[in-house]
C-alpha cells in the first residue's frame, strides 16, 4: 500500500490524550483566569450570567463597563445613571 493511501486504513488518533474529565477540569481552570471579583467573590461570566438571569454577553458587558469594585446593586441595573 502506498504512502499516500495509509491514512485511509489507519485509525484515526484522538486529538487529545487526556480524559473527558482532565479537559473539563482545565476548561473550569482556565474560567477562573478570566473571573471577576464582585463584593469580594470571583465569579465567571457565566455565574454572573445565571445569578442575573441574563445572556452571557449582557453580563460580559455589565461586568466590562464597572464601575469598579463591582457590586451586585450595579450589575443588577440595566443602565448606570
């Protein structure tokens, strides 16, 4: 068989080596890079997201525009005055 046609017989590799379990875990890591701190607590967008029963971008925005530190009485409002 050729060089060319091997890759039609072989079995095709796993792209990760690691478990289902080691990729959620490092996924889970890696949110906690990016989480923020309101009233002393970190929490991903997505716990802000849920906790304010808003889409992840509407809490991504709320979070990015402050004021800082953040509070939940700021984040809960739809417009800052």
């Amino acid at each position: 068989m050729s060089h060319f046609h091997r890759h039609l017989v072989d079995k095709p590799r796993p792209r990760y080596s690691m478990n289902k379990k080691s990729r959620v875990r490092a996924g889970h890591t890696r949110a906690q890079l990016f989480a923020s701190v309101i009233e002393g607590k970190r929490y991903t967008t997505v716990q802000v997201a849920e906790l304010l029963d808003v889409s992840r971008s509407t809490a991504y925005e709320r979070i990015k525009r402050g004021p800082y530190p953040l509070t939940w009485a700021n984040l809960m409002k739809s417009r800052l005055r």
